[in-house]
C-alpha cells in the first residue's frame, strides 16, 4: 500500500462518522482510530519507532533499482520481496540486440550479476541495461520497442543468493 | 502551426506554456523530475514524462534524456521557458537534429548574442549607446588618463577577471586616478590574482529599465513597452512594473524606437528583451535576453498583449499579427515575484505548504503552480508564485498589490511576502526615486 | 470619503467589497453567522461581527442584528452586496436613522423602482419600449381582441396569479385566440383559483441583455456596455459576457442611450442594471436592478473599470470621474458561475472542499471565498467562485475559459464545471445563436 | 518502507482526528499514537465533546443558552461542568438596570431560573436576559456597556440543583 493509497484512505475515513477503521489482507493491516474509539477502554501505551527490519536495496545510477512493496503497473497483490528494475534514463525498450536476435532475457530465468537484461537506446546510442545482482526474472513490465521515461519500471525480479 | 509542444520546463512558466497552448488547441508535453512527480505541470498537460531524479543537473538539464522525451513525445515543436536550457545553443541544436521547431532564437543568433563584445560592436555601428568603456584591460597610464576623459568622469575601475566589488573603485576626478588604477590593480592581484584592470563609465543612479520586443522571420519587428525592473537585490528582479514611472514622454517614446532598431541591427526573432541601464537623461544598452522572461507578464497586462501565444506563433512561421499602432498601454501594472523565502535574511525555505488562500478580485493575475499541501522542493529555484496587478494608474497599482499581499495566505514556508509589504511603503518607492542600489545599500541598512 | 465600512453581506461579493475599499484606505467591518466563522471576508475584514446563527433569516437578513451591529462597529457606510439586504427599502431606512450612508440608492427610489408598473408609465413617457401588453387582467372578448390587434401577433397570455407556466399560452393568430383564452381561463383557475388572465407580446427568441449604468448625486449619468446574459436556466444566469456578440453597433449605440435615457427619467443614483430583452430587432425594458450584481466583472474586466470603487466614491458625494468618452471598450469578457451543484441535476452539493486548484494566468480573474479546508454551506446559496476571463475576441474569450474550467480543480463537491464544458463546446454557444430557453429546452433535452 | 513515507505518514496523521494509526504489511509494522489514545475510561478530556451531564438549556430567543466545556476567551484549564451564558443578540451589555443600580448579579451569587442577569440593548430596546436555570455566576465575561456580537460568552456559571 504506497502512501497516496494511505492517505486517500485517511481523509475518507477521517470524514466519515466511523470512529474505528481496520483493514486486512494479505499483505497489509491498517487501523485507524478516532479518539472517541477509546472511550471505556483501557490501551496500554506503546510508542512505535521506526521498525528496524526495513531494508532499502539501492545500487548504482548505471542499473538502479528500489524495493518497493507494490509495483504501480501491477493492479494485483505483489511479493513484497519482488524488486523493480527501473528505467535509469528516457530511452527506447528493447529486449534483444537486433530484431532477430533472441530476447536476453525471458521470464523464469535466472540471471547473474552483470548479465544483459536489455537494450535502452537514447539519442541514437545502444545502451546494454545490467543486472546489479543475481536474480530471477519474474515479469517483464514493458513492451519491445516501448518509449520509457526515467524510473519507469521494467523487470520484476526476485532477488536471489 | 504546431500539433504538440513539449514544455521544456517546470513550475509556472511550464503552466503559462501550457495554458498557452490549450487555448490554441495545441496538445502538450510536459517533463518532469521524480521530485516534480506531483506538480500541477504534470498534472495539467496531456502527457508527461519523467527525465530524471530531483538534481537539475541529471533531469530539467540532462540534454540527453531531455532529447530522448522530444523524441518520444512526437511532439514538434519545444517551448524551453526561462533558466535551464533555454539560452542554451547546443539544445537549439539538437532540436534542429531532431527536426522540431525551438521556440526561440536560432543556435547561432543565440551563441552570436551572447557574445557582449560583439553584440556591443554591432550596436555601435548604429549609434546606440552602450555602457562606455575601455577596450579590454588598460595597459598604461596614458591610455588609463585618455579613456577616462574621453567616457567623463565619474567612472568605474573593474578587475578584468574579478567580480563581487574587490578590486572596483569609482574616480570621480583625473587627480585620483593614477592612485586609485594603482590601489584596484594591487586589489586584484591579491583577490584574482591578476592584476588586470580596465574601465568603465560609472552610472550614478542607475534605473534598470527593459524593452520588450518582438520580432518574425520576416523582418517586422514590433516593442511591447518597457518594463522597469530597478527593484533589485544583488543583481535579481524582485519588483517590475510597466511602464516606467520616471520617464517623459520623449524619453520613451526614443527608447522604444532604439529597441527596435537594435533588434533589427543584430537580426533578432522571437521574443526577446532589451536591457538598458537609464542615468535620468541617457540610455545604455547592457545586454538582449534571448527568450521570454520571468516579469514578462507586466507587459502583457499592461498592452493585453499575449506573449507566448505570439511566441508560438512566430516559431510557427506565422507574420506577425500585431501592428505597433494596435498596441497601446492600457494599464499600469506592478508584478512582485513571491519566494519561498525568509524576507529577512533572503534564505530558501522550502517545504510543505499547509494553508492557502491566493489573492483574487479585479485587476489581479496570478502565475503559480502552487496547491495546499505541494511540498516546495529545495532542489530548484524559490519562486512559488507571481503576483501582478493592474491600476488605471502606478498608486491604484501600488494599493491593489498592497490589497493582494495582505490577503495572500501561505503557510508552511516563508515568503517574501513582508518582504514586498515593507517596501511598497517606504517612501523611495511610493515617490520612485529609488535606483538599482536601493535595497543593497539603503533599505536592508536601514531596517 | 468613508472612514470604515460594514459589508452585509458574506462570501466572494463580501472579499469584493473588502477588497475595493482596502485599495481605498478604508477600514472594513465583517458581519457574519456562527456557521461563516471560518470564512475569509471574516479574515480579512478588519473586524468582524457574528449577527446570528446559520439560518439567514435569523443571521443576514435579521434587521436588528445588523442594525445593532452597524451601530456597533461605528462604522459610517454599509454596502449591502446582492441579495440578504441589497434590496430592501426599510434597510436602507435604517441605515439613514443610524446615520450611516447605505452605499446604493435611498429607500424612496428603491421602492419606487421595484414597482413594475410605475416604472413602465414613466419610461413609456420617455418612448422608452417596455414589453407590451394588457392593462392588467382582460375582461371581455372585445378587449382581447383588440389588445391582442394592437401589440401584433405572436402573443402570450399569463395567468395574473400564477407562475411556473400553467395557465400560459403562446397565440400566433386571431383564430386562435378566443379559444385559447378560455382554455387559459379554465388552467388558471384550476391551478390558482382564479382565472385571471392578462396578454404580453411574446418574444420568440429572446436575449437578455442588460446595461451597466452609473448616477451620481449631480444628475451626471454614464453606461459601462452592455451584458448579454442570455444563457439561463429557469430564468437564473449561469453565463454572462460583455459585449453582447448579436448586436450591430448602430443597435448597440441604441441600446446605451435608452439606458442613459432611462436612468435619468428613473431618477436612478449609484449602480443599476437595467435589463431588456432583445428580439434580433427591438429592446423592450423588463426591469432596472437597484443594486451591484453578480454578473458585474464582466463589464469591470472588459472595460476596465471598478465598479465598486464608484459605488463608494458616488455614496460619499463624489461627483462621477468618469466621462463617458473615456470608457472605452478593450476586451470580449465571459463569466461562468461554478456552484456547487450536480452538473447534471442541478441539486445543490455541499461538503468540505479538500482539494483545489484555481485557475490562474493571462486574461484570468477569480473571485471567490473558497479555499482548501473550507466547508460549502447547505444553509446558503451554491455559488463558490465566479470565474471571469477576457480575449481580444469572443472566440479567444471562449476558448480561454475552456482551459480554465480544465484547469479548475475542485474536490470534495460537485459543481457545475463539467456543465459549463459542455456547454461551451455546443454549436449553438460557438455560433452564438442560442436564446434564454436554450438550457431549458433545447440543451438539457439533448443531453 | 522510507523515513520519507514515514515522515508523510506522521504529517498526515498528525494533522488528522485520529488518535491512533496502526499499518502492518510483509515488511513493516509502524504504529502512532496521540495521547489521547492512553486516556482510560474516565474521560474528562479538555477537548471532549458536550459532556452528557450537562442539558443544553434552549427555550427563547430571549435568553438563548449554550453549553460549551472551553470557552474561548479563556487560556486556562476550566472545569467542563461549567457553563457559558451566550448573548443572543448583538447589542451592548449592561450589569445593572440604571448607572445609579446596583449589577443584578456579581460573581459569587447564586440565582434562580428566571433571575435577571443582565441587560441587552439592541436598537434601543432594553432586553432583560434569564437565567434558564439555577446556577451560580463563577466569572462575567464582558465590561460594563461593552459591545457583544451574537453567541459571545457573557457569563461563565455553574449549574446547581
């Protein structure tokens, strides 16, 4: 659930007349309470600092990624360990060198570290797009030939290793 | 003319290109940052792309992911605002390679006019004035006491490779001279560390005042008024208005007609400024600004003129439509550019803006991008909106831009708002008797 | 001129007046209802007075209170706005007991004015067109017959005590016109119990189009154009501009001097509308309106005038500084009133505004009260924000406020944006041929 | 989850009515709470709402009532079982009946319901104001002949009986 889903959620609640809001899946909880929630109830304090089990994968410019929970193309529940490859420039999206070479990667297999996983070309130039780290391809979120702009998501990975 | 214009820019000019636009039904193309990813430029062309991370540097001045966006959108044509690529050739360039239309100047008028030497040469030749001065360095003694009485005194020693007030020194009389060329040059040395002076006519009580041009690939050349922007602070615009207070009628009406012909001497197309230093009697020309500026909305309040409309319109190898006698001056118009900033101390202060009420009524346009909760991002520039207002005269102008700076509501940063509501009631102002110097040297000294 | 000020009034025509009489130098006193406590003319008078509760009847329009509450304030003007209090003789009865000057005309001409008939018989003296008809209820079959004779065909017959069109009927010939009278009888009688009936020349394809007029205390009287107000629905304007784009300037030129003629014979100071209906021939006078409207930015934006500002200097005595040769006019001006309102069914849409963006930019003039966070009332009306653009021509107008009501982001309520874009695309709009029964039966038929 | 999320979160939850938010997915679990989620069953809370021990008293518009636990002219803490008299109408405040007559009430006495308060004066009408039920008068809000808009605190009262 990213932040403007949160918030969003927020302000609807916060107008409504419900004092009490607690949504589940199965990847999110989220409660919410108005003050009214604890009249006649006993709530123990508990301040919550930041949880520390985050962690935050962000290598170099040339092959950037970021976790993140839920890829914005995806509509459907993610793997929250699932990692975005991301566009690192406003390019053209190629999955193979020519038109009639075979694709360098395709979903299911495994990459390593420095594998090619596709061409982005900008002004003319073939730039060959890397695998920061060992990792499975799970979907490939663009199309071949696709225009992409910077940080656009383009592989879904599963971190492996 | 065109189908699809990217907007080569962020913030109010991105929106100003784009309102533009739509009432020409030209579809648009706006870029942006990760940081900018919930600005209103974004949210109000018909698509967007994003060409890089939060740094300036690596997004709005990537000339290559910029390119590629052109090249994506299918736009045709590219509007580059003020600041970032906008006075930049090699982007004029690349847009010729791309085979869109830049919505500006050619590269090469663009790199010529840039080049104040020769812009200046060029001027000369057709009489108009430009700042006198020394040719380059002063080697000697003789030609140090030669040029001074040839430009009359007072007059300015410079560092030719210094900047910032070290090694500068104003001689007002040919006994100081030798002395003071002595002290600049050991200044210099010490500060640049080279001693190379040369020299220029020092302007007392300067008034910054500026011609707006236009001008179309046909020759014809039109001026929409002057804007006077002597309200400074080291050197930035905070305050213009059009037209000028203290002209006469003679004064500028010569004015407006030495802007033309200059534009036409050095072969200018699009809109473009003239700047001019005024010393109460005389012009000098400093430099023509290749692309449309921050202020330029006084002078479309003022003639009801509009700008970017006849910016598209020219690139697009359209005649120019206005004809110098339709344009008439309509209204007096004062624009205060509001910043996201500590109206004391003049530092950014960005952040997240929590309450809003933007100033409204007659007789006032607002430029901005801002909403209640947009977060001002310390990554650009601190101007958050423009506020211009119209009078039937400067002192209906002057209590209107009161009224508005009174009722504007921005909280979460600081603004110069108190800025501005202190110094248009100080006296300098409300009589205009002020000069370039007025908030550097007196105001902010004497608050 | 006046010290302080009282508004009676709330919302965007209460900023209006705050915001003229600020550029004025004069202090400003707010009234308001426990429910506007958070409004922006409560924060931005300089002082504020809470008459009541929510219900206008008990707040606004409770005579005591804002009575006591002008005493209260010490102020020495009241300017009532429209609606609530703008209208009412015994108001401005009071005002004058207080002895404070009600910014509007006195309470004899007012009650004077708002008399239909009077005004008719006096205008009619002056060959002043009214629209034509009966003396009153018709008796007889011979009467009918003849008054029906006099005015020409088509006609319309009304029921004298009745309204929402039962009991109307439109009559093109003398066939039909016995018939059709006691078939109207027989309606009216059903529906109101009497059976009265009256004749009235029927205009097929009316606009409505009023002048702006101004009256000093010195009998000196000038007109600021026309508003074609044409576009209505249930006889309520939703659109307004200046100038009227059907008129020949030889009937334009017309139409000012009956409005001038008008004013004077009325006797009529400070402010007033005076309405007509235009047939694509004639002007027929329907009725003159003794206050400031809604609709005024139109004629203060397309010729540059405040009318405000001259509604105060009038009140306190000034003589007009305007002449009529000066008022010249400089734009095609168009107004939309976005409610808060279903598009689609027109019920009114209260709710907390939390998010918002207003349109801004050349040729843009806002007036409104909103701002994110505010809560849009049940207990008023639905108006939250006027907005107002000009073009050097109506197609540049219209085209602009098009990328207005695109830009206009207002969340929370529903309004009546997505009306006025469609609107602003019909045929009928674009070609300017609609009349006042267009919304009502042709365009929310078709949709 | 980023210190920058999070930080939106606490602006956003922070500025909110609720007292208590509570978000929990694969990775994160980030809890906030305001004070006023540890307040037990015995709320008193300075900015509860009405307290329901307390009748809002609205007969005529003559001597209209409200109760109201903060008043706004006060700084301090005040105790929520006292009640604010509001003027009904905007007029001009009067202690006493003459300038020579001792005030109708001081601070200190106890009144009856129908006890004359104060008087109101609005378009020279002189509008004696009721108590609308027994109480005793803890504060007088407003001077002597001062000016009153309508709803402005008059009198600060305890209820008695």
């Amino acid at each position: 659930m990213d932040v403007k889903t949160i918030k969003e959620i927020i302000e609807v609640v916060e107008n409504s007349e419900f004092v009490e809001f607690d949504y589940k899946d199965d990847d999110v909880h989220l409660i919410l309470k108005k003050k009214e929630a604890f009249v006649g109830d006993n709530i123990v304090a508990q301040s919550a600092p930041m949880p520390t089990d985050i962690q935050i994968v962000a290598q170099n410019a040339a092959a950037q990624e970021q976790a993140s929970a839920k890829p914005e193309s995806a509509d459907e529940p993610v793997d929250a360990s699932l990692i975005e490859i991301k566009s690192p420039m406003v390019a053209t999206f190629y999955r193979a060198p020519s038109p009639t070479s075979p694709p360098y990667v395709e979903v299911g297999d495994e990459v390593k570290k420095g594998d090619v996983l596709c061409i982005l070309e900008a002004m003319k130039i073939m730039n060959e797009l890397e695998a920061d780290f060992p990792c499975r391809i799970e979907k490939i979120l663009v199309e071949n030939a696709q225009k992409v702009e910077y940080d656009q998501p383009l592989f879904l990975v599963k971190k492996l290793g | 003319m065109f189908r699809k214009i990217l907007i080569a820019n962020r913030s109010e000019i991105a929106l100003r290109v784009i309102r533009a636009a739509k009432e020409l039904g030209i579809s648009t193309v706006a870029i942006y940052s990760t940081e900018d990813k919930n600005s209103m430029h974004v949210e109000l062309a018909d698509e967007a792309i994003c060409v890089g991370p939060a740094l300036a540097a690596e997004s709005y001045l990537n000339l290559s992911n910029v390119a590629q966006a052109i090249a994506n959108s299918g736009c045709d044509a590219v509007h580059p605002g003020y600041g970032f690529l906008s006075e930049n050739p090699t982007f004029v360039n690349i847009c010729k390679d791309l085979g869109v239309t830049f919505i500006g100047p050619d590269d090469k008028t663009m790199s010529n006019l840039a080049d104040k030497a020769k812009v200046k040469s060029i001027l000369n030749k057709f009489d108009i004035p430009t700042v006198p001065g020394s040719d380059g360095s002063i080697e000697d003694i003789d030609t140090l006491k030669k040029t001074a009485a040839d430009i009359g005194y007072p007059v300015l020693l410079k560092a030719s490779w210094g900047g910032g007030g070290k090694g500068m020194r104003i001689v007002r009389n040919e006994e100081d001279l030798v002395r003071e060329f002595n002290a600049a040059k050991m200044e210099a040395k010490v500060s640049f560390g080279k001693d190379d002076i040369y020299l220029e006519k020092f302007i007392e009580h300067p008034r910054h005042i500026e011609v707006q041009v236009l001008g179309d690939l046909y020759g014809n050349v039109v001026h929409i008024g002057e804007r006077d922007c002597t309200l400074q602070r080291r050197h930035q615009k905070l305050l213009e208005e059009s037209p000028s207070g203290v002209l006469s009628e003679e004064k500028r009406r010569k004015l407006h007609e030495t802007a033309v012909l200059a534009t036409k001497a050095l072969g200018y197309q699009n809109a473009g400024t003239l700047e001019f230093l005024f010393d109460g009697e005389n012009f000098y020309f400093i430099e023509i600004n290749t692309r449309i500026q921050v202020e330029h909305p006084v002078s479309e309040m003022a003639y009801g003129v509009d700008l970017i409309k006849e910016q598209i319109a020219i690139a697009s190898k359209e005649q120019l439509s206005l004809k110098q006698e339709d344009i008439k001056l309509k209204f007096h118009t004062m624009e205060c550019r509001i910043n996201a900033e500590d109206p004391d101390r003049f530092y950014p202060s960005p952040g997240m803006i929590n309450k809003l009420f933007i100033p409204g009524g007659p007789g006032v346009r607002v430029d901005s991008a801002v909403y209640c909760g947009m977060n001002v991002s310390p990554s650009y520039d601190s101007l958050i909106a423009k506020l211009i207002v119209k009078g039937s005269d400067r002192e209906e102008a002057r209590l209107r831009m009161l009224r508005c700076l009174n009722e504007f509501v921005i909280e979460g940063v600081k603004t110069s708002i108190p800025f501005f509501q202190r110094i248009l009631t100080t006296k300098d102002f409300v009589s205009n008797t002020y000069d370039t110097n007025f908030i550097d040297k007196k105001f902010l000294n004497k608050s």
